[in-house]
C-alpha cells in the first residue's frame, strides 16, 4: 500500500515508478494542489491574486490547493498565470510520428513474407 507520498518504503527509482501510477485520483488531485501551492507561495502570491491573473475565482485556487479537484481549463488557467506550463507539456507530449502517417507509409511498403516451410 502506498503512502501519501506515494512510496512504498522499498528503495529504488522502480519503488517509485510503481507506486506513482498506482495512486487514485485523489492521491493525484492532493499533489498537484500541494505543487500549485508551492508554487503560488514561490511567486509569493495571495489565493486572491492568482486567482486575479488565472481569471479563476478564489474559492476555485482554494479547491485546487486542497485537492478538491477542478475542470482542466481551470488548471491550465493557473498553470499559464504561474508560468509554468512546462507542466502541460510534460502531460501532452508531442506526437513523433502520428498515427495516420505510419498508416500511409505501411500500405506504400512492400511486405516480404518468409515461410518457415523448407523449399522443394
């Protein structure tokens, strides 16, 4: 069982991976608000001003640092007005190849078959 910090007590980076995608989405929602409030305090802001450049009511900077979840956009609202929208990268990376390019490139190749059946 993981713990709040999402550690499972056995040491090593593989402990760690495996016990953060195993957190609920509350585990999750209580760290990203203790990150954003982290954050908040850096940029030694109030709730009342963040909330004044992320065009956010209060209460919403208040759900979001308690864990109390929010809509994306809202997130994305606060995440530009603390100019940390690395974040938003680092969830939406870029796409390498995209999907209907591989599927173009596969139907122009031609496939070679090779048959596991000795030849006469």
């Amino acid at each position: 069982m993981t713990g709040r910090t999402g550690r499972t007590g056995v040491r090593g980076s593989s402990a760690r991976t495996v016990a953060t995608t195993h957190r609920t989405t509350a585990e999750w929602e209580r760290r990203v608000g203790e990150q954003l409030r982290e954050l908040r305090r850096r940029h030694q802001l109030t709730q009342a001003e963040l909330a004044r450049r992320a065009s956010v009511s209060t209460g919403t900077i208040r759900h979001l640092e308690t864990g109390a979840g929010s809509s994306l956009a809202t997130l994305i609202q606060v995440a530009k007005a603390l100019d940390h929208t690395e974040w938003l990268d680092a969830i939406v990376p870029a796409v390498a190849v995209s999907p209907m390019d591989a599927l173009r490139q596969r139907k122009g190749a031609v496939r070679t078959r090779w048959s596991t059946r000795p030849e006469p």
